[in-house]
C-alpha cells in the first residue's frame, strides 16, 4: 500500500501538452489530505483490531482453561461420588459385620442366662423336694407316739406331796454332812461326787 510520504514526494515528468501543473499540484494535496486521514483511521484500525484479537485470545484461553476446570469439576465430583459410594459400602459392611457380632453376643448370653435359669429352676424344684420331705417327716414325727401327749399321762402327778425334799448324796463333804450352802464351805479335794444310780 502507498504510504502518504511516498504521494507526497512523487514528482510528474513534465511534458509538452500535459496537465496544467497548479490543478495537478491542488489536487495531489487535496488527495494526500484524504488519504493521510484514511491511513490514520487503517492504522487506528489495524491497532484497534490488534488489541481485539489480543483480548479475544485471552477469552479464548479463558474459555479453555475454564473448559478444562470444568471437566476436571466434574471428573473429580465423579471420583469423590464414586469414593464416597465406597467408603458407605464399607461403612454400612462394617456396621452390618459389628451388628452381627452383638447380636451373636447377645444370643450367647441369652443362652446362657436361660441355662442359669433353668438350673437355678431344678436347684429351687430339689430344694422345694427336700423341704416338702423335711416337712413330711417332721409331720410324721409330731403324729408318732412319741409326741403322743394326753391327759390321762398326767394322772401322776395328781397325788404329788406338798413339799419336796432336798435329795440326799448330791454334795456330800468327806464326814458325811451336808452343808448349809455347798459351794461355800468346800474345796475341792473336800467333794466327792457320788452317782445317784449306784445308790
């Protein structure tokens, strides 16, 4: 493209029947005016331009990088649905495998308190034989002639002197007497015990 020095310094061979050089000269500046403000504006433009395709290259690298953000969003949301998926399984496995200990634990001492009950059972069940047996006996006991007691066995003790005598030979000191009070008047190698059945 023709810049506007390269028109302002072009120089016309002169010829013998040519233009007239005034009208050639007003016109060449009158166009040199005309294209110095177009190739200013071209020029502005072109800058102008420069500076839009600058920016539009930065959206666009922006756009990319978001793009890439994005995609990375949303396999990491992929991922960390997935690994939480996981970690509840695991979780809810643990869980069901913790429920089934307690309750194997739970059935074990079931068993076990109803073995207790049942012997604590039998013990009360021979414990309640033998007591019922006891009292049998004791029954059986209290109706036997032993402790068979009535009036008529009584009758003896109807005819019973008014005073009793103190027996003779339970304390007797070496010569023979008996003592006012026996314990206050003999020592030991005093006392001879006698049995009374001998006598």
């Amino acid at each position: 493209m023709i810049t506007p020095i390269e028109i302002q310094n072009k120089a016309f061979k002169s010829g013998g029947l040519g233009y007239d050089k005034k009208d050639v000269d007003n016109f060449m500046s009158e166009l040199l005016e005309s294209y110095e403000a177009l190739y200013r504006e071209k020029m502005e433009m072109h800058d102008r331009m420069n500076v839009l395709n600058e920016g539009l290259q930065y959206y666009k690298t922006i756009e990319k990088t978001l793009q890439k953000a994005l995609v990375l969003a949303e396999r990491t949301a992929e991922e960390t649905k997935g690994n939480a998926m996981k970690n509840a399984l695991l979780i809810e496995q643990e869980a069901v495998s913790k429920a089934n200990v307690i309750l194997a634990d739970a059935k074990q001492e079931l068993e076990q308190i109803r073995k207790q009950t049942i012997e604590l059972v039998r013990q009360y069940d021979m414990y309640k034989a033998r007591f019922k047996s006891l009292v049998a006996a004791q029954t059986e006991l209290l109706d036997s002639q032993s402790f068979s007691v009535n009036l008529d066995q009584l009758s003896m003790f109807e005819n019973m002197p008014d005073s009793v005598e103190t027996p003779v030979g339970i304390y007797k000191d070496t010569k023979g007497q008996m003592p006012e009070n026996p314990l206050d008047s003999l020592s030991g190698d005093d006392i001879e015990i006698i049995n009374l059945d001998e006598e």
